[in-house]
DNA sequence: TATATTCCTACAATAATGGTAGGATTTAAA
DNA sequence: TTTAAATCCTACCATTATTGTAGGAATATA
C-alpha cells in the first residue's frame, strides 16, 4: 500500500505551480530546486502529466509548465493516477483474465472496493483545496487580515516529502 | 498502491480456515494445496497471524490452526495489518519526523485519509461476510434451500488469486 | 520411536522504485 | 545568427521490496 514518490513529487509540484500562479510558463528548474527534487527525475514526471493534458508544456528557451486547467478543476486523482498508473491494489482487478476463477472469486470485489474509495478521497481534493490548507486562501473578499509581507514562497515553501 | 501477496494469500488461507470451521486444527498443508500456495511461505504468513492472536497454531503431529475467535469477529483490516505490515501509503503518516517539515505539509494529512479510508473499507468485512458471499450463508434459520450434499470444499475452491 | 506438524533463519531470484547520464530538439532572446 | 535555456527521449543503474526456497530445529502425537 504505497504511493510512491511519484506520485508525491507530482503532486507538490502541481501544487507549487498552482500556488505560482504564473502567467508565463514556469521552469522545472525553479520547482526542483524549491521541491528539492531531482530535476531530471521531475522532467520524467511532468512528461508524463503533460501527455494526460494536465499541464501544458512550452518548450524552448523561457518556456516552462503551466496548469491546463484551473486549479480548482483538476483533482488529485487525475495527478496520481496518470503517474503511479495502475491504482488497484491487485492486478486482477483491472485485468480479471490474469485471475484463474475471477469470477468466483470473493476478494476481488473487495480489492476493487478499495480502489473505489483511494480514487475517491483523491478525487475530493482538487489543487485549489490544497492551496486553500497552504493558507493562500483569501479568495472571495479578501476578508482574512493577510500578513503584510506577502507570503513569498521563494524559499523551500511546503517542504517535507 | 497494492496489496501484495501475502496479503492476499493471508486472506484466502483464513477464509478457507472459517469455512471448514473444522474442530480440529487444519494443517497447513492442505491449505496450501487448496490454494495453490507454497506451502513454506504460508507457513510464515500463517506464523505471524499467529503472533498477532488472529489464529491459534497448534504444534507437532496433527497440529495446525485454528481460527482464535469465531469468523464474524476477525476483519479483513486485521489480516491485512499484520502480514502487510505499516499500511500507510506514505511513510511519514506513521512517522512524522522522517519528513522534514511534516507540521506545514499539505499532502500528508491527505495520504492519512487515505490510509484511514481503506482500513475502514477492510475493517467493515469479517470472515462472516466473506463466507456469505461464497454461498455458506445459511446462518440464521436455514431457510435458504442448500445443495443437499454439502459443499465438500475438498478440491481448490475459490481458486483464483 | 517414527512421523507430522509448526517454527526459525538464511539465502536467492525477480521485479519495482528511484533515480542518473547523455544527449537531441525546440525556441526565445542577445 | 548565435547562444542559451528549456523540454523531450531513451538507456542504464543502484537500491530496495517482493516472493519465494532451503534446510533444518523444535514439538507433540500416534
Ligand atoms: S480473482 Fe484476483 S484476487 Fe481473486
Ligand atoms: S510530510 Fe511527508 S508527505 Fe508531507
């Protein structure tokens, strides 16, 4: 029962773009160093997310990664399913033919059961939750007195794996 | 996120255990053949089942195991727990100190709900249910019309991994 | 005593994880 | 036009986890 750091380093990183909040696309470079991830590591990861249209990549000179949708559209479900890949806990659960008597077998709901319910939590939880806990929700009427100096997030913000 | 073997091996040799709800202890032996599971790593799945009280092994000559208390009591998230060890999907969930800045992370109190999540699903079936669900469910008042030779469970039933 | 069992520990083959390395390609800026 | 900064691609590799096997020691019954 893992969830590896793919998975994880996807995430953050999705986040840390959500927060960013850029109009220009944003260098891997600047998210591996706040992230302390491997850049070349992350590169593979954001690939991956850039192929399931999650993020838009630009290449070439100043070019970068930006969130294809607003942050509030994309959950973490879709994060972690397109690089984790498979979320069933046993293999028959998507593929039933690698199980000898799938059909007869009892477990197997319950393993698919499970799966349901990971997908579940994750898919309540979208980047703009997350920016929410991060304490950068002052959305609809700016009503929570802010700190002055705005929280810069230059520094390795949300540390921790 | 998987569930590995022995957590799935540990389920079907304890359901099968329930089901033969045999006087005697069952020898590992035939519950390995049954399942088609070796029968040395059965042997240290079966092993630490025992050390957490899920069963009771009985030693020497026509020895074996016992279920330790009756099927309607013993839920899948207790077998799956000790033989699969910690089920957080993330380490520092379990322990906080081995991510660095675990109190300001946003994602972690997320792969707890996870974890949470799952166990709850794990923990709302018992050996009972799974046992229903094999068609042995006539409990209550025999109502249900059963085959009249009785399902021998002799040759590998429920196979399937 | 012979036999059938659990218990214990060490080893090993395979697969999955978590990267690194080295470049090729693209594109904006100088 | 050149340079530099970025993504993209693919192959390799070290480490760890999984999934067992092997061989016997301990235990208890028949
Ligand atoms: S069929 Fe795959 S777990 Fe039973
Ligand atoms: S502290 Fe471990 S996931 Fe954030």
């Amino acid at each position: 029962m893992n969830i590896s750091t793919k998975g994880r380093y996807a995430s953050r990183a999705m986040l840390e773009l959500a927060m960013r909040n850029s109009p220009e696309p944003v260098p891997l470079k600047t998210i591996a160093s706040s992230q302390r991830i491997s850049l070349k590591y992350l590169e593979r990861i954001m690939t991956s997310l850039a192929g399931e249209g999650l993020v838009i990549s630009v290449r070439g000179k100043s070019g970068g990664y930006l969130l294809a949708r607003p942050a509030a559209k994309i959950t973490l479900d879709e994060i972690v399913k397109t690089v984790e890949g498979d979320m069933a806990p046993v293999s028959c659960v998507t593929d039933a033919s690698l199980c000898g008597r799938s059909a007869v077998c009892v477990t197997r709901d319950i393993w698919r059961e499970v799966e349901d319910t990971v997908l579940g939590v994750l898919r309540s939880y979208s980047l703009a939750h997350l920016m929410a806990r991060e304490g950068f929700a002052r959305q609809p009427d700016e009503s929570r007195d802010a700190p002055d100096s705005a929280p810069a997030l230059d520094t390795n913000k949300q540390r921790g794996e």
